[in-house]
C-alpha cells in the first residue's frame, strides 16, 4: 500500500497490529481511546444531565463507531473487532481511573476533603476499579463469562453480537450474562463489606 | 472454589434462572441433592441474581464519571498566542479563546490544543499531514487555519480564524428564512464543500454545529479535516450543543457501517441537513443510541418525504416535488445512487430557484420492492431485536425448512431469549408497551404454530406450556385493568394447559401445570368465583397427587402452598369460613414445612406470615378468637424477624403493624369481641405505635405513614388502663395527625371513620370526667365528621356516637335531648337502612337504633315505650337472621333478647 493511513484509520490498522502481537500498537491506540472516550463521556454526562436515557454501554460502542467508522477492519466480523476493543476499553477506563485516582490523592496530600471521601461512597453508583478487580476475579474460574461481560458492557455489544463474536448461542450469552452478574454482584458485595469490617 | 465445583454451580445455576418458583426450586433440589456446599453457593448466587440488576451498568458509569473529572490541565498560552478563555472541551483536545501578544495578527482566534498523551510520534505526524492539507484550503466559507506549531509542553495546537455565529439550523429557525433564503445561504454552503472536494479534503462531520452563519449571513464552515484530527471535539464556536456530537442525524449509511468514506459521504450529510433546513425536523427516527439502533434508522429505515416531516402546512406545498426530490436524492442510501458530486447538487438547488426541471427523479416501484427485499433479507440474518428473529423464525416454519429437532431447540432458545432476556430488557423502558405487545404477539403466533405441529413430542410441549404461563403472566401484567389482556392471558393460560396434558410425564410440565391452574383461578376470583374454586382444586388435586409420589418435593410444596392459600381468600370473602379456615390451614402447614427447611427464604416466610394473619382474621370474624391468637402471634413473630433482617423494607414494617394491630383487636379492643386481656393488648398496640412512629418520623409528609401513627394512637387510647387524662392527650395528638391527614385528602373515608371514631371515644371520656358541655360539642364534631362521608362503617359509628350522646345527657338530666339524639339516630339509621342495594350491615342499623331507644326510654321509667321499642327491634331482626353473614355475636344478643320478650317483656 503505497499510502497506508490514506485507505484505513489509525485505530484500525493499530487494533490489528496490536492484534498480531504489537505491544507498542496498544500504547498508541490507548490515548486514541482514551480521549475519544472522554469526549464521549463528557457528551454523556451532560445528557444524563438533561435526563434523556442514554446507556453508558451504547456510548462505548458511540466512541467505535466514531474512532473506525471509515473502514470496516479486517477482523472475522465486526463483532469480533468490538470484543477485541471491548477489552482495549476495559483496560482505558481502569487505567484512567488507577491514575486519576492516585493524582488526586497523591502529591503528599493525604488529606481528602469530606465531599471527596463522600463522592467516592459506594452509594454513588459504583467503582470501576472493584468491577475490573471482580472481572479478573472471574476470569480465572471462568474466563468466557468475563468475556461476556465485557462485551455487553464495556463494548456495548448486543446479545446477537455478543454471541456471534464468542460463537456461542444467544441463550447461552443470556444465561452466562447473568451468572456473571450474579457472581459479581457477590463477590463485589464480599469485598466492599470485608473492607467496611476491617475498616471499622 | 473448584473448577470443578464452579462448573457444577454453573450449570445449576444457568438452568435455574431460566425457571421460576416452585420449578427453580424443584430443579435445584434435584440437582444438588444432599450437596449443601453446592445449594448453599446456588442459593446465594440466585439471591445476588435478584438484586444485581444494572449493577454492572452503574460501575462502568463510574468509570466514566471519573473521565469526566479528571482535568489536570492548565494551560495560559500557546506559541505566540495568550489563551484567554476556554471555549469548548473534545476527547482529543479543547479549543480556546486566544490573541497574538506580538499584534502580528490582530482580533481574536481560535487556538485547539492537543491533549497530553496525544503526542505519539505516530499522531504528530499525521497531525502535521492534515494541516498541510487545510493551508490549502482558502475559502470564503471556510474557517481558515492561520497557524500551527508546538506549545512549550511539547503538545501541538492549531490556530483557526475565530467564526463568530451560530449554528445554521437555529440560525433559519430564529430568523424564520424562506424556501428561498435557505436555499441561497445552502449554495454558498455546498461552495465552500465543494472547493475542499476539489482539493481532496472530505469534511466527514458535516452537521448545523459546524456550519456557523455570522451577523451579515454569510455560512462559515468549521472543522474542514479536523474531525479526523481532532476527532471533532467541537468547534471553536461550538455552542455546546453536545447532542450533534453524539447523535448520528447527518452521518452517511457508510460511516455508520464502517465502509470507506467519499465525497459521496459529505453530499448524503448536506442532504441530511438540507433535510433539517427545510422541514424543522430530523430525517431519521434514532431511538436508542446503540450500533443496531442507529444502523437501523440511518441504513435500513425509510426516509420520509420533508414536506411529509414539517408540520407547516404552506412549507409542506412548497417542498412537494421537486425538493423532496432532490434532498431524497442526495440522501439515497446507496451511495451510487446520490447526486455525484455536491456541484450537481448544488446544481439542482440552483433550478429550483430558477423553476427549471431538476435532474433528480423519484425513486421507481421497481427500485423500492428491489430495496425492500434486500432490505428484509438483511434484517433477518442481522436481527438486533427479538421480534425480527421471530418474524424470521416464522418465515422459516412457514417454508418448512425447520425439521423437528431445530423446532425444539428453537421453541427452547425463543422462551429464554423473548421471555427473559427479551421481556425483561425492555419491561423498564419507557413507552415500551408497543414493543411488548409486538413481542407478545409474534412469540404467540410462534408458539401456537408449533404447538400445532408437534403435538407428539412432550419435552418440546412441556417448554411451551412453561412458555405459555410466562406469556400469560406478561399479557396480565401489561395493564391489569385492561380486561381484553386478562382475556388475552386466560387464553395463553389454557393453551398451557393444554400443552401441559399432553406432556404430562415430564415433571417440569407437572408443576407447570399447578401454576397455570393457580393463574386461571386468580384472574377468575372477582369474576366467577366458582370457576376459580374450580381451577384451584383441580390444582391442589394434581399437586396433592404429586406429592404423594415425592412428599418432599419444594417446588411441589410451594406450588400447592400458593393454591391453598388463594383458595382461603376466595372462600373468606365468600363467607364460607369454615372451609376457608381448612384450606387456610393446609397452606400454613406446607409453608411452615418449607419455612423451616428453607429459613432464608423470605417469600415464603412472608406468605406465612400474611397467611397466619388472614387465618386469625377469620376466625376473630367467627367469634373463635382463642383460637385466632396463636396464628395472629405467630404472624406477628415471622414479620418481626422479617424486620429485623431487613430494616430498610418498609413493607414488611407496615405488615407488622398491622398485625399487631389485628392482635390487639383480639386481645382487648374496647369497642369490639375481644378475649379481654388489656395488658396484652396494649403491648400489641405500642407495637403498632413503635412501628407506625417509626415510620412516620423516617418520612413526616407520607400520608400514609402519618395516618397510620393517627390511628394507632387512637387505638392504644381506647384500652382503659391510662388515666383518662393520658388517654385524651394521646388522642389529641393523634387527631392533629389525622386532621392534617384529612386536610390533603378530605375524601378519603378511612380517615373520618377514625377521626370520627376517636372524636366519640374523646367525649366518652370527657362525659365520665363530668365535662358534659366539651362532651357534647365533641360528639357533635364526631357527627360532623362522620356524616361527611357516606360509609357503612360512618354510619354504624354514627348510630352509636348518637346513642352515647344520648346517654350523657340523660346523665346530666337532659331528657329532651337524650330523646332528640335517640330519634335522630332511628331516623338516619332508617333512612341508610332503606336506600337501594343496602348491605347487611347497614340494614343492622335500624333494630339496633331501636333497641338503643329502648335503653334510653327504661332509663327514663317508660316501661311501655321501652317495650315497644324492644318489639320494634325485633320484629327488624328476625328477617335480617335468616341472611348470610348475620354476625354471631349479635345472633347471640337477639337470642336473649327473643327470650327475654318470650319471657313477658322483663
């Protein structure tokens, strides 16, 4: 190809190459993700904000179609390239978080402000880091129940994608989805009440 | 855990979602045996199952919310040029307000900003290509890049001239243009579009946020090869308006599927905003920002006609033809078909200022039946939504492609698929009733073709009756007023049933059908109670048949728990008490069984204990209450625990309530039959207090919980252990409760029966304290209350307020109005008495009125009268005794009162 970035976008080309082994593919394609997903999630925000529904889930899969829709990638199918970015997007917002986190609280300021100790409450709807925690949790046991929930949540991925991608049935996407969520939910609830035991 | 443990959970777990109740039960007893370690792990996961609904949703959220704080950034200056404001924030960067400190360029600019991280060697460079590209550019209605290099950070930004303007839509909208003026502004538009053509550059985001007209009306387009830069993170200008960001109205069919972009991408996006111009409306119906819903709408959908789309009826005449035409033209789904460049379309808007024939022509028959074919045939193999399988899925059994065994697994994946993934999706959307109902009929239709088909193979018929009940379940519940759903879900109901017979040994179809017999009954219970008598035996036979086979077996058990349970209440209200009372009993038996198998189970334990009050309830309305007492207690002990282990459920909390409300009745209220042990009435009535107090200081403005503390004080103040003073303070405070409670909801008839209630009990002890004058005056706000409301129970209250009004004054020696109160209360008791269509109760009234009468007149020596009276009483009572539901306390008061009369009229 005499001018490849011409015929197909950076994201596609990286999410192959990273595909085919190329590690330093994934840490161009993270800001990519990152900041096309911070758009989006600002966008979101204010719509949530103007209490129209949007699901979170459908903004990721918003942020795909907008980083790849020029070209249709060179995957099995499309639904097997959202699970791959499914994945990728998993790892951005747990990345983000970690950093974002230990910025806020690092730097020597220990202190945390009450607003900021409440705006972290579990009551606020939830923690990212916990649910990617649970995740790998689950992978080990369970490593395709963990695709699922990957795919439906940070992929956006419907249940017929889902299933297609994972060449699994559409029941059988249904039943491990909810397994899963099951699973986490109890493993995230151990984890949040050991921490409030110990803690006290 | 194990895999192998894990794997075993797993399965169970995977098949037990898929039933429910009595099923789920049975099929986990089955599976896990006398394996605790395995039940305890399912169980546990099921009751997660029941509360993690949108779990994962809110944590990802959070991810995202925490996006959206992080902004570490701040940056003054750029090169040469001071930011001064922030205009707008996008995901590759944010767009600031800048000026030259050199005064080499003079005015204000727009400076975009690179984000940190953006910095790849890989991204600089593609950076750098794309602003070569734009300096191309030079335009008239274009925004033009003035300058470009490296902030000190190392970040790259870019200068755009600054557009001061608005975006196009609002600007024809504010401005209120003509077909006319909004064509010459588009032209200047397509100008500039098609100057970036010529030299290669394709806007791939044109949309009215980045087509800004200024003051003096001349269109500035934004963003030109930007987007694919920046990603379109807003324009300098950008208003804010978010929703263009995220709302694909104006993306291509190709960009949305993911084909390679042409110049033909950007001729379909002015086509759509042209679209927008024109008619004020949207070209596409996006209702769900998800890949398959906006790749419906924007590449399967039918686009209608603008003069179809504006609500203005002139503008509508002025669009028909030509103009639909031509904007219909350049938004052809296929891009071949579109104008080839945006000069022909432009050439095209051209004639039609000038009333020349235009190049676009409709759309042909042949061409639309080509597309809808090619259109179906896609949404088949790529159905995102359940009702386009089963569409497809009919199709398919029509053409007989299926063979048996695919009709199996189908009917199979199609009831978990519709009924719970499906269903349940949707069941909290708003406006979802149409998608719902199409659900219900396309899943109907589905099933009852294959019922018909295969009426030999039991395994396919068990799952359809197991479908048939969910599908009843869904009709019931989509609005249970609707008598036509309620007709629709029987009729699911008895096709389950019937798919249930003929797979009678599989013993999923065997439960099946005790809860398809349960539902029928129900719908039939304020219909026809003799129907739903008849559906719950037939029930309770085929579950009592069953558990004689396996007398262990839950899912049997609670099945068989729920008919008899139905059976009770129906029989109660009925008045056939004593039957009531067996079934009643049969169904507290089995679910004190399943309480204590499975004592973490809190529906059964509530069903018990809401059983266990009904029961006693009964036997109280039979005058059995030593009997009531034990059931009432346990009742009261079971929503106690309930409580503790769940503090937050308010329903549990006012269930208690109520039933130590009920207790204390039993125990000791006053005014009714009662086993007269005032102690443990009043600890049933703190209860009550201590709950309802509870209750009402968690939320002071319910109106529930406010009336429920009223009433229980009320009720504690009528036990005469206090001192009549503390008595009259509680209710006194009680009756500003109600008072208040009454003011929001003067209708409202349970609250003047207890306000009036208390009213009476307050100058009762006002009268025997010897404050006669503040007696009267309250008994005669106790009538005022009470009469304005028209209730059965208003009106015996009323007899009685009258009769005690009556007494005090005799007490004070007033005989002309005690005689004035007694008359009064015959009257009303006589006229409620004889309206049309009166129950029992009310015409009760009259006698006791009478013999109210008597009493007054024996205290004031008139023998005869009294005795006239008494005769009066009687003769009223006698037809009445013959009637069902004649109380038995008082059947017991008129025997004696028969034998006395017989007597000689002692």
């Amino acid at each position: 190809m005499a001018n490849p970035a011409e015929g197909r976008s950076e994201v596609t080309q990286l999410l192959i190459d990273w595909r085919q082994g190329d590690q330093q593919a994934l840490e161009r394609l993270t800001p990519l993700i990152y900041n096309e997903l911070r758009r989006l999630a600002a966008g979101y925000l204010a719509r949530e904000r103007a209490a129209a529904t949007l699901q979170p889930t459908a903004l990721v899969a918003e942020a795909y179609i907008r980083l790849v829709g020029q070209e249709l990638p060179e995957f099995r199918s499309r639904s097997h390239f959202f699970g791959v970015a499914a994945h990728l997007m998993r790892q951005v917002l747990v990345d983000h978080a970690r950093k974002f986190r230990s910025q806020k609280r690092g730097g020597g300021q220990a202190k945390v402000s009450i607003d900021e100790a409440l705006s972290f409450s579990p009551d606020r709807g939830g923690d990212i880091i916990a649910l990617n925690d649970a995740l790998d949790a689950l992978a080990k046991i369970d490593e395709r129940k963990c695709k699922v929930i990957e795919m439906r949540f940070f992929g956006g991925l419907s249940v017929e994608e889902t299933a297609e991608a994972l060449g699994i049935s559409v029941a059988t996407v249904g039943r491990e989805q909810r397994v899963a969520e099951a699973w986490l939910y109890k493993e995230m609830r151990r984890e949040e009440e050991g921490a409030q035991a110990g803690g006290a | 855990m194990t895999p192998e443990l894990w794997k075993k959970v797993d399965d169970v777990l995977g098949r037990a979602l898929e039933l429910e109740g009595a099923a789920r039960q049975e099929w986990i007893d089955r599976e896990c045996g006398t394996d605790e370690t395995l039940r305890r792990e399912v169980l546990t996961l099921l009751k997660s199952d029941s509360e993690a609904q949108g779990f994962v949703v809110a944590n990802v959220e959070a991810g995202l919310r925490e996006f959206d704080e992080a902004d570490t950034r701040t940056v003054r200056r750029a090169g040469p040029y001071r930011l001064t404001e922030e205009l707008g924030r996008g995901g590759m960067g944010s767009v600031y307000l800048g000026e030259r400190d050199d005064g080499q360029y003079q005015g204000q600019v727009a400076v975009k900003l690179v984000r940190p991280g953006m910095d790849t060697d890989f991204f600089l460079m593609r950076f750098k290509r794309e602003r070569q590209a734009l300096a191309r550019l030079q335009h008239s209605h274009i925004a033009r890049l003035l300058d470009s290099g490296t902030a000190e950070d190392g970040s790259p930004y870019i200068v755009m001239e600054r557009v001061q303007g608005i975006p196009i839509n609002s600007y024809v909208r504010d401005n209120d243009l003509s077909v006319r003026q909004i064509l010459e502004i588009y032209l200047k538009v397509c100008a500039g579009v098609s100057h970036a053509h010529r030299h290669f550059i394709v806007h791939r985001d044109l949309k009215p946020g980045n087509i800004l007209v200024e003051a003096d009306g001349s269109p500035k387009l934004l963003d030109f090869g930007i987007c694919k830069m920046l990603m379109g993170g807003g324009g300098p200008n950008d208003t804010g308006e978010t929703s263009h960001m995220m709302t694909p109205d104006y993306a291509s069919p190709e960009q949305v599927r993911g084909d390679p972009i042409t110049i033909s991408s950007d001729v379909y996006s002015l086509g759509a905003v042209l679209y927008e111009l024109l008619s004020g409306a949207r070209p596409h119906r996006i209702e769900k920002l998800t890949p398959q819903a906006v790749c419906k709408a924007v590449c399967e959908d039918t686009v209608i006609k603008p003069s179809d789309a504006t609500a203005d009826r002139t503008r509508a005449r002025q669009l028909e033809g030509d103009l639909d035409t031509i904007v219909l033209k350049a938004m052809q789904k296929d891009a071949d078909r579109r104008y080839i460049s945006v000069e022909q379309f432009a050439e095209d808007l051209r004639r039609v200022i000038a009333n020349e024939p235009v190049i676009a022509r409709p759309d042909t028959a042949m061409y639309l039946a080509g597309k809808f074919v090619r259109r179906n045939r896609k949404s088949v193999l790529a159905a995102s939504i359940a009702v386009l399988v089963l569409i497809g899925l009919s199709a398919a059994w029509a053409r007989q492609a299926y063979t048996a065994r695919q009709q199996a697994a189908e009917a199979r994946r199609l009831a978990n698929t519709m009924l719970f993934d499906v269903h349940d999706e949707i069941l909290n959307l708003p406006g979802s009733l149409k998608a719902r109902e199409n659900i219900i009929r396309s899943g109907l239709g589905y099933l009852d073709r294959m019922a018909e088909q295969a009426p030999n193979d039991a395994s396919l018929q068990a799952d359809l009756a197991a479908a048939y009940l969910r599908i009843g379940d869904v009709q019931g519940a989509v609005s249970s007023s609707h008598t036509g759903d309620v007709d629709r879900a029987l009729s699911s109901y008895r096709k389950g049933l019937a798919s249930a017979a003929r797979a009678a040994r599989q013993r999923g179809a065997a439960i099946t059908t005790l809860d398809l017999h349960h539902r029928i009954g129900h719908i039939f219970d304020t219909r026809d109670t003799t129907q739903a008598l008849l559906h719950y035996d037939a029930g309770i036979e085929a579950g009592e048949r069953l558990r004689r086979a396996n007398p262990t077996d839950e899912g049997v058990g609670r099945a068989l728990a729920r008919l008899y349970g139905a059976k009770a209440i129906t029989l109660r209200r009925e008045e056939k008490r004593d039957a009531a009372l067996e079934a009643g009993a049969k169904s507290i038996a089995l679910l004190r069984d399943l309480t204590a198998r499975f004592p973490q189970d809190l529906q059964l334990r509530s069903d018990l204990a809401g059983t266990s009050s009904n029961m006693g309830a009964v036997l109280r309305g039979m005058d059995r209450l030593a009997e009531a007492r034990p059931l009432l207690e346990e009742s009261a002990r079971v929503w106690e625990q309930l409580c503790r282990e769940r503090p937050s459920n308010t329903g549990f909390q006012r269930n208690r309530m109520l039933t130590f409300s009920h207790l204390g009745d039993l125990l000791g209220n006053p005014t009714m039959e009662n086993l007269g042990d005032k102690e443990g009435a009043r600890a049933a009535y703190q209860g009550m207090i201590a709950v309802a107090e509870q209750l009402y200081q968690q939320n002071p403005g319910d109106q529930k919980a406010r009336t429920d503390f009223g009433i229980a004080l009320g009720r504690v103040a009528a036990i005469p252990l206090e001192t009549p003073e503390a008595r009259l303070a509680m209710l006194a405070k009680a009756q500003a409760l109600l008072q208040e409670s009454l003011r929001r909801d003067p209708k409202n008839v349970v609250l003047t029966t207890n306000l009036g209630s208390q009213l009476g009990l307050q100058a009762d002890l006002l009268s025997l304290s010897g404050r006669s004058a503040e007696a009267q005056a309250r008994y005669r706000e106790a009538m005022k209350v009470l009469t304005s409301q028209p209730a059965v129970a208003n009106s015996r209250l009323l007899v009685g307020v009258l009769q005690r009004a009556a007494e005090d004054s005799l007490r004070q020696g007033r005989s002309a109005d005690a005689l004035a109160s007694v008359n009064q209360a015959v009257r009303l008791s006589e006229s409620a008495a004889s309206a049309a269509g009166a129950s029992l109760p009310l015409r009760l009234l009259p006698p006791l009125a009478y013999l109210n009468a008597a009493a007054v007149h024996e205290k004031l020596r008139e023998p005869v009268e009294a005795l006239r009276w008494r005769r009066k009483a009687l003769d009223a009572y006698v037809p009445l005794s013959a009637e069902k539901g004649f109380p038995a306390p008082l059947r017991k008061t008129m025997d004696q009162l028969q034998s006395a009369l017989a007597g000689g009229g002692k």
